[in-house]
C-alpha cells in the first residue's frame, strides 16, 4: 500500500521518476497499435485520440492490440459533449460486447475512477463524493491506473480515487481499451497514453 502512495505522490509532483520505464500507445498520428470494436468513429485530430458518435449511438471500443496484465497506465482525457466513457482493463470482446473491469471516465459526479465490472457484477467500487471534485469537466484531466495481481489503484489529477483488491480481477487476463458509452452525442479526446509493464 504504501508503494501504491509513493507512486501517486511522485506523478503529482512530476518528478522525472514517474517517466522511467514508460512506452507511449498511441503515436499521435493514426490508430496503429489499435483495434476499433463496433460502429462509432474512431480518429485523430491535432494529435488527439477522438472517440464520438456515429449514427447508431451505440456502445464503441477502442483497444490495444495485445494484452496488458500488470501495469501502470497514464493518460490525459477532456470531456466534449456528454463524455461518458471508460477505460477497460485485463478484457476481451465478442462483437461489441465487452467483459472486463472499467475504470470509469464520465461527467461530474458520474464516478470518474470508479470500478466497474462489464456483464458481471456491476458497480465494486465508487470514488467519494469529495474525491470526484477532482475532475475537471472542461479541461484535461489526468487519469493513472495502477493494476498488479488482485489490487487496482486509480488516481485523477494527482488524488488517488479508488483502491480495491479483488481475487476475479486477479484472474482476469487481456487487452486495455476505451469505451465510448451509447446513447449518441458522446465525444472525448485523449492524448499522452502510456504504460510501464510491472
């Protein structure tokens, strides 16, 4: 626990120490490294990572190519429009239909950082009220996952969110990717995605 502190404390300092070892996803230019799930679009703009919309306003992924079990994850998102997305964690795909654990990325008081399991139990964990003031819902925010056997550790702009150690987590095995939720009229951009394999 208090390695998972220390690592929160050093990312919001911005001490050159959170750096070392880090590989970026997403190269700025194209979706290379991706693989994108359903209907909804996927692109980049001025080096931004774009999830919106499409005409069927359904559910839409976007994930890494190969799977990822342990890990620390650094990215920076902006909410445009609704925003209710996610990242999914140590999961897989049949079609459009995603099972896994997603870290939650959603309006104000929407549970940003919060841990929810897809097609399974729902709802393990939410920040607190207080916690969820972090965001900044017209700006860009900075999200890290920390996932290690059966513990996972969320911070947003340098607060730590959530932690929760659960033994099916544990077992779970897969890809990384980002969600755009359905219900159409949903955009949000990302950009400085990167990850340290543990």
């Amino acid at each position: 626990m208090k390695q998972l502190l220390l690592f929160g404390v050093l990312w919001m300092l911005g001490t050159g120490a959170s750096a070392q070892g880090f590989k970026s996803l997403f190269n700025g230019k194209d979706l290379q490294g991706w693989i994108p799930h359903g209907a909804e679009k996927w692109y980049v703009e001025n080096r931004n990572l774009i999830c919106a919309s499409g005409p069927e306003k359904g559910y839409g992924y976007l994930s890494t190519d190969k799977h990822y079990k342990n890990f620390i994850l650094e990215l920076e998102f902006k909410l445009e429009a609704n925003g209710n997305s996610g990242v999914f964690v140590r999961s897989g795909i049949e079609g459009a239909k995603i099972s896994g654990w997603q870290v939650e990325v959603a309006p104000p008081n929407k549970s940003t950082g919060g841990i929810y399991e897809s097609y399974g139990r729902g709802w393990l964990i939410k920040p607190k009220p207080e916690d969820e003031a972090m965001l900044k819902p017209a700006d860009w925010n900075k999200m890290r996952i920390q996932l290690s056997g059966e513990e996972i550790t969320t911070w947003l702009n340098g607060r730590q969110m959530v932690y929760l150690k659960d033994e099916k987590i544990g077992k779970g095995d897969g890809f990384i990717a980002l969600q755009i939720h359905d219900g159409g009229g949903i955009k949000v951009r990302w950009r400085k995605i990167r990850i340290k394999e543990l």
